[in-house]
C-alpha cells in the first residue's frame, strides 16, 4: 500500500505487518493526488507546490520532477500503458 499525506511525504506500508518500509520526501507542500504504473514500477505524486513527481519503487528515489503549471495539482493519472501522466 503507498500513500500521501498532508506532512509532504509518501509512504510504503507493508499490509501483513501493517508498519512503514518507506517514506518518500521531495514536496515542499501537502500532497494531493499519487498514482501507480500498472506495473507497479513507479509512483508519481502532485502537490500543492505545483509539482509532478516521478519515484522509482525500487531504489524509492525521486526520477523527475514537472514543473510547469501554475495551480496546485489536483488529479494524476497514469494511462495504462504507463507512458502518459494526466493531470
């Protein structure tokens, strides 16, 4: 399970033990909205700093980041193909 808080970080939790595995942090803001690819490779988060995030799962890094628009990200999604990020 991986979600987004308002304390600016992602987080990987494990659902048979229940406990944190990992914390993502690059927002400067709350984040809003996070996604998955279908091939649980990568996450990608929008913020209220105006951010759109790209996160490897693997190394739980940050790939990229989107600058560009100019109101907080409200909405992401990820096509199923996994090549596109609406929002």
């Amino acid at each position: 399970i991986v979600s987004g808080s308002r304390d600016k970080t992602i987080k990987g939790w494990d659902i048979n033990s229940r406990e944190e595995v990992f914390t993502l942090e690059g927002h400067s803001k709350p984040l809003s909205t996070i996604a998955m690819t279908r091939d649980n490779r990568f996450i990608v988060s929008g913020s209220r700093d105006k951010l759109i995030k790209l996160w490897d799962m693997k190394s739980h890094r940050e790939i990229l980041s989107l600058k560009g628009h100019t109101k907080p990200i409200e909405t992401i999604v990820v096509t199923s193909d996994g090549m596109r990020i609406i929002s």
